[in-house]
C-alpha cells in the first residue's frame, strides 16, 4: 500500500512536536511539508521550533514553511503559561542548522495541492487553522484537491480548555474554524473529548523515557513540562496528549471510535466565541460536515507512539 500523503500544519508545541516525531518515524506517512503558524507562541518561536524538532527527528529532506503570524480577524492570543516562554520548554534542543524554506505556508499548501494528483494529499492542521482558511480563500480550486483535513480542534462533552465554551485553535481563529468548516472539504477532527483520554500517566512517561534513544528522553521531558499545568487544571494522572491523536488515527484508525456530525462554530459571541457546536444527537437535521472522534484506545495509542518513537535516533 503506497504511503499517505501528507502535509502537517501546526504550533510547536510539545504535544504538536511529540505528533511532528511520530509522523517522521511512520513510513506509512509520506511527509510532504511542515507548516508553520502562530498560536502556542508567535510565529517566529513555533517556526525555529519545528526546525529543531525536524532536526531531531532527523528529517532534513522535509521544507518547513513559516505561515501566518496572526489569526484572521481577531488580536493573537498565545498560551506560554501551558507551554512555556519558548513554546517547547522542558528540555533544551540546539539551535537548528537546517533553513527555513522561503515559500509561504499558504503558497506552499496551494502549490503542493495543485501538482499532486486530485484526492490524495491529507492536511492536518495541529493548531490555529489560520493556514488552511488563508489557502482556501487564495485558491478555492484546492477544496475538491483535498482528501481529507485530519485537525485537532474543538471539544463539545469536555466543554473549552481556554474558555468554557472553547478549545484553544479554535478560540484563536474562530473565522477560520468557520470557514474550514464550510469548506465542503471531509474533515476528521479530533476534539478534547477524545484527546483528553489521552493521558500521559507517569506509567506511560517512564516507558518513553526509558526507550533508549536520544528522543525518548526528550519526549518525556516535554510531557513532564506540558501536563504539569493540565495535571493540576483537571486533577488527574497525566495530562492530555492532543496533537498526536491526528497523526494515530492516520495510523490506525481503529484505535478510535465516533460519528459523523455536523459541526458549526461561533464566530460573534464573546461569551462563547470559537464554540465547536456538535451536533451529535441529529437535533438539528443539517447535514454532518466532520467525523467527530469521541473515544481512543488509550493504552494502544501510548504502545504505537512509544513504540514509533523508538525507531528515531
Ligand atoms: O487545545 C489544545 C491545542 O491547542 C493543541 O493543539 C495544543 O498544541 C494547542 O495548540
Ligand atoms: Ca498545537
């Protein structure tokens, strides 16, 4: 079976660069680019992030673009209490040798979609979708040229994370939610319901660590720093793993259970701007626009990262 096409776009992040090292360790994927885009920190911080995470994983031969620096329509609002004052706080990379490639983000989204054949490049946004809406606007001819959007976004049992109401890439842009969401494109979103079953227990941290490679120890540093502020937010054992659920279920989607919904998302209110309301009963009778993941096999997702983080240097 030929490999998955893929382009991932997102906000390093601990939890976006522990999904970035799964994507690089998974042959089944064929990363086709790295995007980059403001959110858990500005873009010039989410940007050197992701060029010391594709050095990490030892992937100089995928281009990492930088994109927006800001959301759509509304001031940036960024989240360095959660992540840190550099966005991948817990351990401390070298500074990349690899280059920035000089395309946009967008331009490098549209270009892609255009010369790839129709249906068979993957978007996974991982943050903000500030990228994706931007490229849609630019060139609406990409819409049917896309096979699926796979993001992590959103959250409707679990309620926000930023707000009550919100789950934070969608609080960030609200109108690009919106319009990714009208897109017409298929879209497989994976919302803080199911990734806050993805909890990195001090079990499952101690397993990466010990997986005897440069990066598992790393990426345990990182969980450590990252759910310290989760932990104590939602009182449990661990904190939720989200960006990595994206690239598991391109993996095995089996490890995930849900249905199709429609799926609108709140741009005016203040109170509750970035809402992703899921329609999960069918009370409204609009047609599902999204797959909304409900459930994840969390011991099966934690044994495929740990065991995809072991094939890395
Ligand atoms: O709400 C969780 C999401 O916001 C994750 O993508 C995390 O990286 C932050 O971007
Ligand atoms: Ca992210």
């Amino acid at each position: 079976m030929s490999a998955l096409s893929i382009i991932i776009d997102t906000d390093p992040g601990q939890d976006d660069a522990i999904a970035l090292l799964l994507a690089a360790a998974s042959p089944e994927l064929e990363l086709l680019g790295v995007t980059t885009v403001a959110g858990n920190v500005p873009l010039a911080l989410t940007t050197l992030n992701a060029c010391k995470v594709m050095e990490l994983a030892g992937r100089r031969d995928v281009p990492i673009c930088a994109g927006a620096d800001r959301p759509l329509d509304v001031p940036l609002v960024t989240a360095e209490h959660v992540h840190g004052d550099t966005g991948l706080n817990g351990v401390q990379l070298p500074e990349p040798t690899l280059a920035v490639d000089p395309r946009h983000a967008v331009d490098f989204i549209i270009q892609t979609l255009r010369e790839r054949e129709a249906g068979t490049v993957t978007l996974c946004p991982l943050g903000p979708l500030t990228n994706i809406a931007l490229a849609l606007r630019q060139a609406p001819d990409i819409a049917p040229r896309i096979r699926r959007i796979v993001l992590m976004g959103g959250g409707f049992f679990e309620g926000g994370n930023v707000t009550p109401a919100a789950e934070f890439n969608f609080y960030v842009d609200p109108r690009a939610a919106h319009e990714v969401f009208t897109s017409g494109v298929p879209i497989t979103m994976a919302p803080l319901d199911v990734t806050h079953e993805a909890l990195t227990t001090a079990a499952r941290i101690e397993a990466i660590r010990a997986i005897g490679n440069r990066v598992g120890p790393v990426v345990a540093a990182w969980m450590e720093f990252f759910e310290r502020y989760d932990e104590e937010k939602y009182g449990q054992d661990g904190g939720p793993l989200h960006d990595p659920c994206v690239i598991a279920w391109l993996l095995r989607p089996a490890l995930f259970s849900g249905r199709d919904c429609n799926v609108r998302i709140e741009t005016a209110s203040e109170l509750t701007r970035g809402m992703s309301v899921v329609d999960w009963w069918a009370v409204t009778g609009l047609p599902a626009n999204a797959q909304v993941l409900r459930h994840v096999d969390s011991d099966g997702f934690f044994a495929l990262l740990t065991e995809r983080l072991s094939r890395l240097g």
